[in-house]
C-alpha cells in the first residue's frame, strides 16, 4: 500500500484524500482567538480569515466559540466603560471639563486574583530562587500616560520576565491628561481595593496562602500627583525625605540626616496646609509642598524609584551641557573669524574657502554692515562725549551768572545730547540685532554639527516632537565606552580639522581638548551608576556597595562645576541605594519600565476596534481585547519572529 502511494503523484495524492474527507486540519479552539489578538483582527477580518481557510481544508473554531473562550478569560474582569467629566484644555489653553470615555475593570481585587490563579494553574509563578519570600506575592501598580491616553496597570513580580507586555494587564484606561483631577477621578474607585489586596491574604484553589506586597510605580510627576506633592519645582521636591531644594543643590548647608516622608507626617503637613495656610498653592512650600491626600494608602517605602526616568533625566541632562559647551566653542571660533576677517580684509575669501567654515557664511557676510553700525556709533560716542563736557561747562556757567538766556542755551544742549545718545543706542541695537541674527545658532555650528551624526551611527535618534528628549533605548545604547569616547572626541577631531587649514590660536584648540575630557569623564562615571542599578537581576550586596561608591563618584565630579542638581540627581544620590538594598533586586525588575511599553500596543489594538462608531464602546472593546491577549491561559498566540543571524 506504501509502495503504492509512493507511486502516485502528489495531486492526485491530494485528490484522492480530499474526496475521501482525509484532506482536512483542525486548529483547536481558542487559537483563532489568539491569531485575533496577536494580529489585531477586529470579528469580520477573523470571518474573512475563516472563509479563506476552509477552502484549503483548514477548520477553525466558530466565532460563537471564540467568543464563549473570550468570556471565560475575561471571567473575572468585568469591563465598564463610560463617559467621565476629565478637565482638558482648549487650543488657547482655558480649562474645561468635557466627557470622555473611560473604560476600567469593577474589581481590582477579583482581576488581580484570578490572574495569579491563572498563571499558578499554568506554572508561571515564580519566587526567584528566594528572591521573594516564599509566602510573597509582590505585585507592582503603577501608570502612564502615553499617546492620547492614560493607563494603569498591574504587573506580577512572582512572574518571569514580569515587564513583559503580556505581563502587564492594564485594568484602567482613559483618554485624557494625566492632571491630578483626572487621576482622581479615575482612579480613586480602587483605594479601597489596593487596601484590600494588602490587608487580606490570597488562598489559591490548591490550598496555598499568600500575602501580597503592593509596589507603587511610575514616573516622578505621576507618583508626586499620586502622593498629593505639589511637583518637583516645590521647595521640598522629594517624596521620599524633607530636603528642600536648597540643601539638593547645597550637599554641606543640609541636614547630615535625610528626614523621611511617612503617610503620617505628610496627614499632619495637609491638616496645617488646609487650616493654617487656607488651601492655598501659593502657601505650599510652608507645609512642606503637602497640597492634597495620597490616593492610595501604600506607605512610601513601597513606592520605587523611577529607575527609568532617573537614566533619561541625567542622560539628557549631561548631554544638554556637553551640546552647550560645543556650541560655545563654536561661538568662540566665530569670535575668532570676525576679528581675522577685520585684521586682514584680503584674505576673507580665502579663509571662507574652507568647507568647514560655510556655517559661518552668513554671519562674515554681514560683517562689513555689522563694522558700519559700530564705526557710526562710536563716532557718536565722541560726540557725546564732548557734549557732556561742554554740558558741564554750562551748567557751572549757570551757577556764576543768573541768566535766563544761559538757561535756555543750556536745555537745548542737553536735548541734543540726548538726541545723540537715542541715535547711538539705536545704531549698537541695530549691530547687536544684526549679529543675533546671523550668528551661528545651536546645532549648526562646525563642531555641534558633528555630534547628532555620532549618535546616528548608534542608531540614536533625538525625540523631534517631544523636547529633543531620548528614549530609554536610547540611553542604554549610549552609556558604553565607545559611544561615549567617539561623541565627546568628535569635538577634538572636528577642531584639528579646522586648525589643519587655519591659524587658530592654541586656547581655543586647549578649550576643545577639556570639554571633550571632561564631558567624557562624566559620561563614564554616569554609565557605571546607570549600568549598577538599571538591570532586572538580583543585587547581591557587594553590587549595591560598589553602586553606592560609584554614585557618590559621580556626583563628586558633577558638582565640581555645576552649581544645581536636578531632583532627579537626588534620586539617585539618596534615594536609589535604599531602594534596592530593601528589595534586593534592580530598578529593570522593580520600577517602571514595563508600564511604559503598553502604549504601543494599545495603539496596535485600537486598529481593530476602530470601526467602532461609539467612543465609549470602542474603548470597551480594546480593553477587552487587551485582556484577553495577556491572559495567562490564553492560548494560540503569534510566536515572536526569529532574528536572523548577521554573519
């Protein structure tokens, strides 16, 4: 019979089958609905897909089944959504409150549960080799917002890869700013929930008891609304302690003791700013910048750093003053080639032949009509000059003789001096307006020019909409050595070029050999600190010292010539050692990275429920779906594509 088959040929082999009902496949249920999800197909694509299929004898389950699964997985999860009165701002910046859509599950406390059964019964909890107490459930809750909306999430610790998007299951989300009104009004449905959820113990079907230990998580603006802080611009900016910003900024004026915040002593600081200082923001900073209750009531020792925030903040800090350093040597060659240019008019077109120079263009351009303003306004200098004497020479006149002719002489002569005086201020505004002009502006200088091509070469590419900020990629791709020796060392090369083919003086060569030295140290004690907390491993206590020492490295030479420290610099300066010698793991595992990573692919859902006409029913429907595809249980998911090897 084998010999037989063998013998036909592969069409009339599948004939054969097809006509004896053998050519058929059967995909279990619920994959269909994973293919839905991982896809983003909305109920009439998944038909279509249905329809396409059966003609190759493939059977899927029916959209009744794909449904029925949905509704189990989402068992627990009962979606509302409806419309809430968020305040938004119109295009001329007025406050309004307008409805918008806001979609969130009933019980906290039930989705949170019937998600660690879920993934008990699938053997997904982990305790990580004692990293967490055996009877331990940690479980970070943090939010952001992102895109054209704010969401929250929770995301199981006792998980492998916890930051993981399917990890993360986002339980509220609505399409508004994240001002501290429309947080309130979103979120505050779940205090008694989080209250409940650390107080009471979680009994999984198999018998087992476990406590849950909530971590609140996210970035310092959405924590410090959270917590009632008036903001990071507050003269006590920290959540954590009672510093204020001046003892920040002032290491040996401060405290040699950190003061701790606690839910107590900020209860006291919001009674005193309520009944003594009347509610008013203006009167904050008497009561310690307490302007409001904390939402939730997670005592702050369980509130994370935000490690992500702490590396984009410093990162773009550091390069923000290397940037300004380069475009002061810039601005310093510029100097450089309006006094060459005078010194030897000749010569102009030769020194403008360099390739290297065209940025200046302009500004050497407009140099003889810069020179004509300064000679007519000194010129009249000479005549004030020489008014003023005879002004003076006049008025002692008036003293020896009572004469009102005398009087009359001398008022003219003051109106034309000060007729004089307008015309010169008039002629340096126009000099002074004319070089503003012309002058090379930020970025477009030979040497910052260079920097921006650097970190392309990294594949590092500037937020154009958002600042010019970076994203947390982007930091880690640039805190090595050679990203960091090849931009600061951009400048020293840049500037040998130019002297190859000019005669710049040596201190302007030497100005360029330090910024580069000394940016580049920066860089490098940051990358050590950023390196020692940022990953998602244990901390073993010989890794916290050595981070602690590797902080305090860092700050030493940051302060030897900055005068300010950014809130975030306290963060790390004070805050972050605590953090991880309490938890024993780094800010990768513990902080808000995976929250951040839900946007995108909400943006991916909202493809399939665009169709959807109602905004409210729309929201609904993606939530929904969102749930689904991170269900631990779900099956049939789309597998992530291999990476090719680049040999």
């Amino acid at each position: 019979m084998a010999a037989e088959l063998r013998l036909m040929s592969r069409d009339r082999l599948l004939q054969l089958l097809k006509e004896g009902g053998f050519a058929q496949i059967r995909i279990p249920n619920g994959h269909l609905l994973g293919a839905k999800t991982g896809l983003n197909l909305n109920w009439g694509q998944c038909r279509n897909l249905r329809r396409w299929m059966r003609q190759y004898g493939i059977v899927v389950e029916s959209e009744r089944t794909s449904r029925s699964i949905a509704a189990k997985l989402l068992s627990a999860a009962d979606v509302v959504a409806e419309n809430l009165p968020f305040t938004s701002k119109d295009d001329e910046g007025v406050k309004q409150v307008e409805p918008r859509p806001c979609a969130y599950v009933a019980s906290l406390v039930a989705t949170v549960q019937d998600f660690l059964e879920r993934s008990k019964k699938a053997r997904k909890l982990t305790w990580h080799e004692g990293g967490i107490p055996a009877r331990e459930i940690w479980i970070k809750i943090g939010g952001d917002h992102g895109g054209a909306s704010f969401k929250m999430a929770f995301q199981p610790l006792n998980i492998n890869h916890p930051n993981s998007k399917t990890n993360t299951p986002v339980f509220c989300i609505f399409e508004a700013k994240d001002s501290r009104e429309n947080i309130t009004i979103a979120l505050a449905r779940y205090r008694a929930d989080l209250k409940k959820l650390q107080e009471e113990m979680w009994k999984s079907e198999d018998g087992g008891t476990f406590s849950i230990k909530l971590l609140l998580t996210g970035d310092y603006a959405y924590l410090s609304t959270i917590y009632g802080i008036s903001g990071a611009a507050g003269t006590y900016p920290c959540l954590w302690c009672k510093i204020t910003k001046a003892g920040i900024d002032d290491p040996d004026s401060r405290a040699v003791r950190l003061y701790p915040r606690t839910l107590e002593n900020m209860a006291e600081d919001l009674r005193s700013f309520l009944n003594e200082g009347r509610g008013r923001i203006r009167n904050a900073q008497q009561f310690r910048n307490i302007i409001a209750a904390p939402l939730f009531e997670v005592p702050l020792e369980q509130v994370i750093v935000p490690g992500l925030h702490i590396s984009l903040g410093i990162f773009l800090r550091l390069y923000q003053e290397f940037e300004a350093a380069v475009q002061d040597l810039d601005l310093k060659v510029q100097a450089y080639l309006h006094t060459l240019v005078l010194g030897e008019p000749a010569s102009r077109e030769e020194i403008m032949a360099d390739p290297h120079l065209q940025p200046f263009q302009q500004y050497v351009d407009a140099i003889d009509e810069v020179q004509g303003y300064k000679v007519q306004a000194d010129e009249l200098d000479r005549t004030i000059e020489e008014q003023e004497d005879e002004l003076a020479f006049l008025a002692y006149q008036n003293e020896q003789v009572d004469d009102d002719m005398a009087e009359v002489v001398f008022q003219e002569s003051a109106s034309m001096v000060a007729d004089i005086v307008k015309r010169r201020d008039i002629l340096r505004k126009k000099e002074e307006d004319l070089l503003s002009k012309v002058s090379v502006k930020p970025g477009k200088g030979p040497l910052a020019k260079e920097l921006e091509p650097v970190m392309k070469n990294f594949n590092v590419r500037r937020e154009m909409y958002h600042s010019r900020t970076f994203v947390g990629n982007h930091v880690n791709k640039m805190l090595h050595d050679k990203p960091i020796e090849e931009l600061t060392s951009s400048v020293v090369k840049k500037m040998g070029t130019l002297c190859e083919k000019n005669d710049f003086p040596l201190y302007i060569i030497q100005l360029g050999k330090e910024v580069a030295r000394k940016h580049e140290k920066r860089f490098k004690l940051f990358a050590k600190c950023h390196k020692g907390y940022s990953h998602g491993g244990r901390m073993e206590e010989s890794q916290t010292d050595q981070l602690e020492h590797d902080i305090k490295d860092f700050m030493s030479e940051y302060r030897t010539d900055s005068k300010t420290v950014s809130i975030k610099m306290h963060l790390l300066e004070d805050h972050v050692v605590p953090c991880l010698r309490k938890w024993g793991f780094g800010l990768g595992f513990l902080a808000e990275q995976g929250i951040e990573e839900t946007h995108a692919q909400f943006n991916l859902l909202s493809q399939s429920t665009r169709s959807i006409a109602n905004p409210v029913e729309r929201l609904k429907s993606t939530l929904k779906s969102h749930l689904v595809k991170v269900s631990p249980d779900h099956t049939g998911t789309i597998p992530e594509p291999v990476k090719r090897k680049i040999v």
